[in-house]
C-alpha cells in the first residue's frame, strides 16, 4: 500500500493478521518468517500478539485507530495523527532551497536601501530647516539692529549709510582749449622772434665736427656785416639787394679737402628764398688760415646752396692743392654734403631751443 492511506486494522481476535508493510509476516516479527530488513516498524512491538501497542506509520502519515489497543485515541475508530517520525526514521531532504533564500535576501537588501534613502532625505530636510531659521533669524537681527543702532546678535553692527554724491566734488573743466606748443621754425622765420644769440662761436661751435664714421678738423672762423666781401661773383650783389645783415664763415679740412661754409642772414625767410634762387650766379668765397692754405680761389671747385627760415647758407669745397675738382672726386662732393648738412642742423637748433623756452613759459 502506498504512504498516506489508511492501514488495515491488526489485531482483531479472529481476524486474520495482515502482512508487514516491510515485507515480514504481522506474527512472524521478531521470531518466524522472512525478517524485516528495516527493523521494526516505528513504534512496533516484536511480540506480534493481539492487544499490543498499536504499528505507528512512518514520516508522520495519518492512520486509522487501531483496534484493540487500551489506551490510545484511535481504539474507538477515531483517527489519530502521528507526531513526527521515530526514532530511526530517514531524515528529511537537507538540500536548501536557494530560491527562496534569493528572494529573501533582495527583499531585504531593498528594505535597506528605502531605509537609506529615508534616513538621508530626513537629513536634508532637517539641515534646510536649520540654515532657513538661522537665515530668517540673522535678517530679523540686523533689521532690528539697524533701527536701533545696537549691534545685531552675534556681535555684528549695521553698516551706516553712504553719504550722498556732492556736486561740488564733480571735476570742472574749463571751455578753453589750450594752446598748442610752439612751431620752432617760427622763431627761425623772421628777425622779430628769433632772438637767440647768434654767432661764428654758436653756428660753428667745437675744434672738430663728427658726421658718422668721418671726422673734419675746424679751421679759420669769421663774421661780417659786409655781406659781399663774404662771397664771389654775382651772389655778393644779390646778398646786398634782398637785406643781407650777416655772414658767418668757418673752414672744415679732412685729408687734403677743405670746405668753407657761409651761412648769411636775413629779416625774413622770404628774402633768404629769393637769395638761393640766384645760388648759380656766384657763391661764398673759401677761407683760409688755421694750417689751411688758399684753395678754390682760381680753380674749379664744387659749390652748394640752400635756405632755412631766414638763413640762405652755401659751401665751397676742393682741394688745399688747388687741382680742379671733377665728377670723379667723390670726396670732395662728401665732404661739402657733410658741411652743409652740418649748417641745417645747426639754424634748426636755434629754432628748436627757442621753442622749448616758450612753451616753458607759457605753462609756468
């Protein structure tokens, strides 16, 4: 019979005993007959005679009362459950049950996590609370500090006021333009502003003159209100005609070539102009002394003239030899672009310094 259905009744006087359900006679157990490879039956008593304790089923199965036997619940046909397996019984399946354990164990983790969670947002919130009161507080403290003047708790005082923008700290500035500084070539122009001192010493002034990498030696110097007598051919009479009033002159010598250079001077730079424009009509007259000796006097010698501001000045250079001077004579034609580049700076100088002084003047 199969476990779980509801065994024959055993021990009934006059009833034929059923068959071990272990495979042995009911009376043979224990003495005759096959024996039971398992042991007696739980709860079995080896005797096998009538009115003995009652055969339990195996693994705790219902069965029903048995008959004959004094003292348990089943003798009255009641059915009577067992209480779990006897002594020798195989145990129950001790693998586990992975699944359920899985599930528990993630049911768990989430219980976790939501109480994680919970836990922080709690957190949030209770921080917010605190820093919004000590907000509100510290706001409701400095505006009663600033009505009242006393310090704000926690030992802060209101800043005052600022002070108002004053109109009469606006800078002014005044509607006038200021004058522009002083052109120097003004004061070069005519006689009326150019009131420097002028001389041979502050137009040809030194021993020696240094243009770049060549360097001249200073010779014979003069002055003279005789313009004419300064110069030759046809640029005295011209000198004479358009208000000439000076002539200074001052020798240059380097290596065998001398240069004279003659600055002439006028009232205004109109007269100067008209005086370079008959420039071919004659020129200054070389002088001599100081160790160097009469030189284009009757000879070709190269001549230059030009004017600035009131100043007409010209040059004459050749050689202390009084050979001719050619085209092919480089140095010489050097030599008298030196000197006379030399005499501009010297005119636009005077200008210059006599600027300066005005503008000096004129913010003092």
């Amino acid at each position: 019979m199969s476990f779980g259905q509801g065994a024959p009744r055993w021990g009934g006087e006059g009833e034929p005993r059923d068959e071990n359900p272990y495979g042995g006679q009911s009376g043979q157990s224990g003495h005759g007959g096959q024996p039971n490879p398992f042991g007696p039956a739980y709860g079995q008593d080896t005797r096998g005679s009538a009115g003995q304790l009652p055969q339990q089923m195996p693994y705790g199965q219902g069965a029903q009362g048995y008959q004959g036997a004094q003292g348990y619940p089943g003798s009255q046909g009641a059915q009577a459950q067992t209480q779990g397996p006897g002594p020798g019984a195989e145990p129950p399946s001790a693998t586990p049950d992975w699944s359920a354990m899985a599930d528990a164990s993630a049911a768990q983790g989430r219980r976790k996590r939501w109480f994680l969670i919970g836990g922080i947002a709690l957190a949030t919130c209770a921080v917010g609370a605190i820093v919004a009161t000590a907000v509100v507080s510290a706001g409701n403290g400095d505006s009663d500090a600033s009505a009242s003047g006393s310090p704000a708790p926690g030992g802060s005082r209101a800043l005052p006021p600022l002070p108002e923008p004053s109109t009469s700290q606006q800078p002014s500035f005044s509607s006038v333009a200021p004058k522009p500084p002083p052109n120097p070539k003004d004061f070069i122009d005519s006689a009326a502003k150019d009131k420097a001192p002028l001389s041979a010493a502050t137009l040809f002034p030194g021993k020696k003159l240094t243009i770049g990498n060549r360097t001249y030696v200073k010779g014979a110097t003069a002055a003279t209100g005789s313009c004419a007598a300064a110069t030759q051919g046809a640029l005295g009479a011209s000198l004479t005609a358009h208000g000439c009033t000076q002539v200074f002159r001052a020798t240059y010598s380097k290596d065998g070539v001398a240069v004279t250079v003659g600055v002439a001077v006028f009232d205004k730079e109109a007269e100067a102009l008209a005086v370079k424009k008959q420039e071919a009509q004659g020129g200054v007259a070389s002088l001599s002394g100081a160790g160097v000796p009469t030189f284009c006097r009757v000879t070709v010698c190269r001549t230059t003239a030009n004017s600035y501001g009131r100043y007409a000045y010209f040059t004459v250079g050749g050689f202390e030899t009084r050979r001719a001077v050619t085209a092919k004579d480089k140095q010489v034609f050097t030599a008298g672009d030196d000197i006379a580049e030399f005499a501009f700076r010297q005119i636009a100088a005077r200008g210059q310094a006599q600027a300066s002084a005005a503008a000096a003047a004129q913010d003092g």
